[in-house]
C-alpha cells in the first residue's frame, strides 16, 4: 500500500550463476513432478475479503492447469501473523504457500517480537495483483465527499468508528495514515478480516472503511456502500467519477498487492514452476478482465522482482508505522 513503482525486468546475475550449475534433466524431471498431491494456500484473512477473493480464482485456475487442487485455508487473527508463522514453519516442499500482501510489511515494524522475519525467512514467488483501496461509508452518514467526512469528522471527534479487517492490516494503516494527514480523529475497530467488517459497515453498526476495491466493489456498484474517493494518486477507471482522497489531503496515497510467498529453502525449481503458472493465469486476457473488474492491475513479474517489492514495502510503511506510533493492540 503506497505508489506502488514495479521494477522492469532484469536478470540477476546470481541467479544465473546458480542455473547454470544445475544439471538440466533433474531440474526438467522435478519440476514436473511438482505438484503430484494438493497444495495449501494460506489465507491470513476471513472469508469475503480481497485476498481471499483473489486467492479463490487464481487458486482454481491453478487446479485446473496442475491436475491438483489448490485449497484455501482461511487463518485469521493476530493481524496475518498467524498465518504467515504456519508457513515460514512449514516444510519447504512447495506444499504450503501464503498470500503475501501489505499486512506483512507493516508487521515487521509493528509488532517488535515476532517469531520470524519475513523478508529473511520466506521465498517470493510472484506477485499477483496491486488494487486501490476504496473510502466507503454507510450511506446513512450524512457526507458525500471526502472534504465533508473531515468536517464531520471534526465536528465530532471520535464519533466515528472506522472498521478494519485487523489491527495493522493495510486497511487499517491506511486509515491511520488519512486520520494523521488530516487532522481528524476517528476510533478504530478491528476486525477478523474485510468480510465481517463490511457486514457490520453496510448494517450501520462501524461508519467508515479503507477498503481495497476489490472486496467493496459490488457494494458500492448496487448502493449498499457509497465511495468517497479512492487512495491512490489517480483515479480509478473502476470508479472514473470518484475523486482520489489526494484532492483533498494533498500528499496521502495508499495501495494494496497481493502475492505468493513460500518458505525459505522451497526448491528453486518448485518456485520457479510457480511463477511461471500464476504468472500465465494471472496475464490471461479472461482473468486480467476479471481482476480489472474487480479494480485490481496485474502485476506479474519474477520471483526477485516480487522480493524486491515486498523489501521496499516493508522499509516504507515501517517509517510511518514508527511516524504515526502504532502499536499492536
């Protein structure tokens, strides 16, 4: 979640180092073996959200292609951490692999005792999809642009609730960050996962939420949410006649993206057979039409090219994990 600049492709030295001592027909004989029983695809989120959306159709895809299914596993709790520590523990076979989003680069800098370190202890696999998040209210408050939500919000400070899908999740980060630029306070609520957050936002029970699109989409499109402007620095061809919150509060923007992340010492092969597959069912035209319905742009790329994102994510949002003095509740 930041303004996401995806490095052009280009190869590693090392990596092509490491290739050319590898003997071709093994690689070739393992690489097709895998996967030869179900793969587990840990979700750090409830059912309902983008995540798991995406999760979802990237996953039967992948069935479909392998001949074995790709199950989803829904871990919430403990802001991703639960999820990502069963991966980084699991065995490096390729058999369990971990949606990868902004909530573990925030978690490094937000939580200061963690059982792993993820840029160190997890294997990139390939990203999938970057996606605007989305300010959305019930339509009953009383506001319809993001100036009149700083008013409100001004005028009656801690009023109101701001969900989230869990504490230190991007959703949230990315609401703490508009609350700080703009001056305003509003009470946050966690939480476990974006599902039952915009259950308890279109029942009128939470008030506000920074949603990613692809999970609020529907919503807004059949006037259950009503969106007051997107995070990203531009608009959205989702959403052409939202204005960015940028407008506004000049300077904020914020950003999702989602990827596959294996743990440490998964086969170079076992990867790279991977990213090879997700990256085919994530550029089909079929596929980037559904994801751009969903408001998301695909950003397929190499395994290095994945690590390198995830590092400058994690160095970005721990500045202002410390700036804004966040704490895990």
């Amino acid at each position: 979640m930041t303004n996401l600049k995806f490095p052009h492709r280009r190869q590693f030295l090392h990596l092509a180092a490491g290739a050319a001592v590898l003997p071709f027909a093994p690689y070739v004989a393992r690489a097709q073996a895998y996967p030869s029983r179900p793969v587990r695809w840990i979700v750090g989120f409830a059912a309902g959200g983008t995540g798991d959306i995406l999760m979802r159709l990237i996953g039967q895809s992948l069935s479909e292609r392998l001949g074995q299914q790709f199950i989803i596993e829904n871990r919430p709790g403990a802001a991703n951490n639960i999820a990502t520590e069963s991966v980084v523990n699991a065995p490096p076979d390729g058999y369990t692999l971990l949606l990868a989003n902004p909530a573990n680069a925030i978690n490094a800098t937000l939580y200061d005792k963690l059982a792993f370190n993820f840029v160190r202890d997890i294997a990139p696999v390939a990203g999938i999809m970057a996606v605007p998040q989305v300010v959305v209210i019930n339509p009953r408050l009383p506001v319809a642009t993001p100036s009149e939500l700083i008013s409100y919000a001004k005028a009656n400070p801690g009023k109101l609730n701001m969900a989230s899908g869990g504490n230190g999740s991007s959703v949230h980060v990315a609401g703490e960050h508009f609350k700080m630029m703009a001056g305003i306070n509003m009470v946050h609520v966690p939480y476990r996962g974006a599902g039952p957050a915009l259950v308890d936002l279109i029942a009128g029970q939470v008030h506000v939420m920074f949603d990613n699109m692809p999970s609020s989409i529907e919503y807004i499109r059949s006037g259950q949410l009503r969106a007051l402007a997107v995070t990203t620095t531009t608009r959205s061809e989702t959403l052409p006649d939202v204005p960015t919150a940028a407008d506004v509060v000049p300077g904020y923007e914020a950003s999702g993206w989602f990827g596959v992340a294996a743990p440490k010492n998964t086969s170079r092969e076992v990867i790279d057979k991977l990213n090879r597959e997700i990256n085919s069912v994530a550029t089909a035209p079929t596929m980037k039409a559904r994801l751009a319905q969903m408001g998301g742009t695909v950003i397929a790329g190499t395994p290095a090219e994945f690590g390198k994102l995830i590092a400058d994510e994690t160095e970005k949002w721990g500045k202002v994990v410390k700036f804004a003095g966040l704490k895990p509740e």
